[in-house]
C-alpha cells in the first residue's frame, strides 16, 4: 500500500494543472473570505449617533443578552428567598404602520420571577427561578443553562449555600420540588437578590412571495405581580439592566410597591446571543464554497484524466488488486485538499477578522475548542467532499458529468437550502439527507431552545449537530467510494 501511495503521490505533484488548482482554491478561500469581509460594514449606532454599546460577555467569556427590569436588594452571604408569581401578563407593540397598536400578550419566553445575581453588571453571574409565558417554571443560570420545572408552580424559592444556588417550585406554597440546583463558581460573598421580569419581542415568520421566510420581531413587555415575599425590611432598588439611553418608554422597566404586592415591568431577554449579536468565526470561510468547486473538478480529474488517456490500463497492471488503487487515490487525494484547505483556513480566520473589526463589526467570541472545529471541520469538509467527487468520477468515467453530478449533489443544496428561495422545511431536509449537511460543520453558534430566534438555514442555522452533518457527508462518501471500487472490480478497465 506504501508504494501506491507514492505512486498516487508522484502522479498528482507531477501533473501541473492539478497543483495549480488546488493553490487556485486555497486561493479563492482566502480572496473571496478577504472580499466579502471588506465589503462588510456595521451600520449600529446608538440614539444619540454614538457607536451601539459593546455586546456583553457572560461569566464563560461568551456573547450574552443581559436585559431586563431588576428590583433588588443587598444579600450578604447565605440566604433564602421565596415568592409567589401572582399573575404574568404583558402587551405587544406593532411597528409602523401599525406602531400607535397595542395589544395584551405574553409571548411564550416571557419570564418574571426571583434571581440571584453578582451584581447588576451585564454579563455578571446569575441564577433565576421563574415563571414563563408557555414553557411552565425553569431554573435558569448564567445566560444558557436551563432547567425545567412544572407547568403549573407559581411560588418559587431559592437557596444560597455559598456559591450553590438551589430552585425549588410549589403549587400551593406547602409541598416544594426541587427542580435543580446549579453553582455560580467565584460567587462574591455580598450579592443582590430580588424580583424580575423580561419579554423578548414577539416573534412571527411568514412566507416570502419567493421563497424563504420573513421574520418580524414586535417590541413586547412583561408584566408580573408578586406576592409573599419573604424579603423584607431592607430597601428597594429597581435598574433596568442593559437598559440604552433614549429606548423608547414602552421598552423600559418599572417598578411598584402597594402594600404586600409588588410589580414589575419590563422588555428585554436573559440569555446567549445567538448569530444576530454579531459576525460568527464561519464568516471568515465564506470563500470556502467556491472554492470546493474548484477542488471538484481536481478531484474529478484525477481519476478520469486516466481514463481519457489510457493510463488506468497500466495503473492496474502495476497493481491488480484493483480496490487498493482507488483507495490509494482517495487518501492522497484527501490528505492534499485536507492540508491545502488547513492553510487557507489558517490565513482567511485573522485577516478576515482584523478586516471586519477595522469595519466596524463585532465578532462573536468563541471558544478555542469551537474555532478549532470550524477551521479544521472546514479543511475536513473539502477533503471528504474530494473524495466524493473522485468516486463520483470513477464511477461516470467521464470529467463533464461527474463534475456537474459532484456540484448538484453537494454544493447545489447547500446554494438552495441557505438562499431563501425554497420553504423552511424543505432546506432543512435538503440539509439533512444530502451531502451538503456536512456545512454544518462550520457552525460556532447553536440553537438555544430557551431563546427566541429563527432558525433556519437562510439564518445559519443547520437542522443537523456539526459532527451529525459532518457524518451524513462521510457516509455518503463512504458508499460512493465502495460502489467504484465494486465498479472498478467488475467492469474492464
């Protein structure tokens, strides 16, 4: 096997325009990446034409949303508190035309209830116990750990014992269920605790005239009442975390006290920011698309130009087991495109980053072990998709058809599915069983079900984990190259 390997080797490095192609799209990666980053520019800026204030970072250093309205007081080291969520309604504004139209609603990720925090800093470490508009109790922490409780508590407790913090539900304020507890690493020993409430906007998709969706994000507030509130005899203070300077009045956060109850307003999320708070680390790749064209027809070529020119005839006479000629391709074939992609990836990421700050964008922040994935993924997607494409080729015999078989079977689902021209559904199975779910290897930022969002590919988003996409790829990879080599074995060469 180590002499084909050689033999595979010498024929590819020895052959000019099959070299040239593969720097050709280590070249595109990084030009198109370039290109599209350079004509990329933030157009946020704040009411008062400042710059819009930097997104907050949570405690695991990643891109949080940390708005909402917070009536708090002082808690000095352990500690218990327990409420009642007397009642959680809200109203929806309509944008213009319709923005004077103001209707009740709670949308279904409105949340009010009890939270722990660090300090009113954005970003600071959390622990809540709350009430939803639609998804029943959850004990929330630190922007995206959700737990779920019961569809019908409405008392709500939580316990600090140093920096374990513990949620408990109750239906009648008698009988109590845990229903997690979560710590809060570097907990200060003085913290502040007390009552919430947000809404995230009301969400609505509808169907474009061609294709793909539109999504609408009405302003809606939550308004919670609460009862039986065991804090008691310390001072109030109400913030509207994260509220802007000059946001409209129906946006920001109230707060009110008559006799037992209390109230409080308020818009806004607590949670991770999904791609809308920013440019994701895949942006920087974007040049990797055409630039698997580009190794397509290599791949394709490198077994066809056998066959055009007579050559496969000596190549299988030199080694009759015909499987291990094919599989001696395949690795060479994929080890090339697998470093020349690596390269590129490694070049694209920080240009296209300095260039995209320099335009005024805000990069989300990844971990190092995700960004490792989206570069290397990348550089494993084009490798595998090579090889793809040179079963592809092996089994047609002829560069037209197998190029043009290899890019509608792997690129052009992808084009479909993420260019808003075909129904939600359908481009989330096209993303599902064909090769081009193997993109979702490029993906750093993952569906959060506790966060309103849209998901869906037009937006980034893929139906299929990275490594779950990454593996349909494979597996179709896989089948085709057993096929030629079971075609390669029967048929003459």
């Amino acid at each position: 096997m180590t002499g084909l390997l050689r033999a595979e080797w010498t024929k590819f490095r020895t052959v000019r325009g099959w070299v040239l192609g593969m720097v050709l799209a280590a070249l595109i990666i990084v030009l198109l990446g370039v290109f599209t980053a350079a004509n990329n520019y933030s157009s946020c800026e704040g009411p008062d034409g400042d710059d819009c204030p930097a997104v907050p970072l949570g405690p695991d250093g990643s891109a949080v949303n940390d708005r909402f309205s917070f009536a708090h007081q002082v808690l000095d080291g352990d500690g218990e508190v327990t409420v009642r969520v007397a009642s959680l309604t809200g109203t929806i504004t309509y944008p213009p035309p319709d923005h004077d139209k103001i209707v009740p609603g709670v949308v279904p990720w409105a949340k009010a209830g009890i939270m722990i925090k660090e300090s009113v800093r954005q970003g600071s470490a959390y622990a809540a116990m709350m009430v939803t508009g639609g998804h029943g109790t959850r004990l929330q922490h630190n922007f995206d750990g959700d737990a779920a409780g019961s569809p019908g508590a409405s008392w709500l407790r939580l316990t600090r014992a140093g920096d374990t913090i513990t949620g408990a539900e109750s239906a009648d304020g008698v009988r109590w269920t845990t229903v997690g507890t979560v710590r809060l690493a570097g907990l200060p020993p003085i913290v502040r605790v007390g009552l919430f409430a947000a809404s995230p906007c009301d969400l609505t998709v509808t169907q474009g005239d061609l294709g793909g969706t539109i999504g609408k994000c009405r302003l809606a507030r939550a308004v919670a009442a609460f009862d039986h509130v065991s804090l008691a005899g310390n001072p109030w203070t109400h913030d509207d975390v994260g509220a802007m300077r000059g946001a409209p009045a129906l946006s920001q956060g109230a707060f009110r006290e008559s006799g037992d109850t209390f109230t409080v307003s308020g818009s806004g999320d607590i949670g991770p920011y999904g791609l809308e708070g920013g440019q994701p680390v895949e942006r920087t790749l974007s040049g990797a698309y055409t630039g698997l064209i580009v190794v397509i027809v290599v791949a394709v070529m490198f077994i066809t130009a056998e066959y055009r020119r007579g050559m496969i005839r000596t190549t299988l006479l030199a080694s009759p087991r015909r499987g291990r000629v094919l599989v001696a391709k395949a690795l060479v074939l994929g080890a090339v495109t697998f470093v020349t992609a690596l390269i590129a990836a490694l070049v694209a990421v920080p240009l296209c980053r300095r260039i995209l700050r320099g335009n005024g964008n805000y990069l989300l922040p990844v971990s190092t072990a995700t960004e490792l994935r989206v570069v290397l993924g990348t550089a494993a997607l084009l490798a595998v998709a090579a090889v793809l494409a040179l079963a592809v080729g092996a089994l047609f015999r002829r560069s037209a058809a197998a190029v043009i078989t290899a890019i509608t079977v792997i690129v052009l689902p992808h084009v479909l599915a993420t260019a808003s021209v075909l129904p939600v559904e359908l481009s989330q199975w096209l993303l599902r069983l064909t090769p081009a779910a193997g993109f979702a290897i490029q993906q750093s930022v993952p569906e959060y079900p506790q966060v309103t969002g849209h998901y869906v590919p037009q937006m980034g988003y893929y139906p299929l984990p990275p490594w779950g996409g990454f593996g349909v790829l494979c597996g179709y990879a896989a089948l085709a190259l057993g096929l030629a080599v079971v075609q390669l074995r029967r048929r003459d060469a």
